[in-house]
C-alpha cells in the first residue's frame, strides 16, 4: 500500500488532489476533511478543488458528490477562513 503513496510518477500536490477526487467518489466524507486541507495547504485553491469534485459527479452519482461538497467542502473552507480572520485581528 504505501508504496503506492510514494511512487515517483504524481508530485505531492498532484496526489492529494486526485486522493480528493477518489475520496468524493466514495463518498467518504471522514477522510476527505483531512485531504482538502492538504490540498490547501499545498496550494490548491479552493475552486479547484470544488471543480475537482465536480467531474467526480459523473462517476459516483450526483447525491454523493454534491453532498460532500456541500458538507465537507464547505465546512473546511469556512472553518479555514474563520482562522484566518481570527490570526489576522490578533
């Protein structure tokens, strides 16, 4: 498995964000908070990865995709913007 994770092929940036991709896919709303906060760290900004998220309705069902951008997207971008208001006043 971990192998896999660390093959030369994809840099770091370019594996989160299709880790983002599958984990819509899944529907797998718990480990894709994780994933989009490293995405956003690595410098994936915020419409990419909802556009990223988008082409994911074509393979796992509109319900699925939409929920979790709805839910975990919106979630991690809000409570992203919310630190950042909250470092900037201090």
């Amino acid at each position: 498995m971990w192998e896999a994770t660390f093959r030369p092929g994809l840099d770091l940036k370019s594996r989160l964000l299709a880790t983002v991709a599958g984990l819509t896919a899944m529907g797998n709303t718990q480990q894709l908070r994780f994933y989009i906060n490293g995405a956003l760290n690595l410098g994936w900004t915020e419409e990419e990865i909802v556009e990223c998220m988008m082409q994911m309705l074509i393979y796992a069902g509109f319900p699925v995709a939409l929920n979790s951008i709805l839910t975990v997207a919106a979630e991690v971008f809000a409570e992203r913007k919310t630190k950042s208001n909250k470092g900037g006043s201090e």
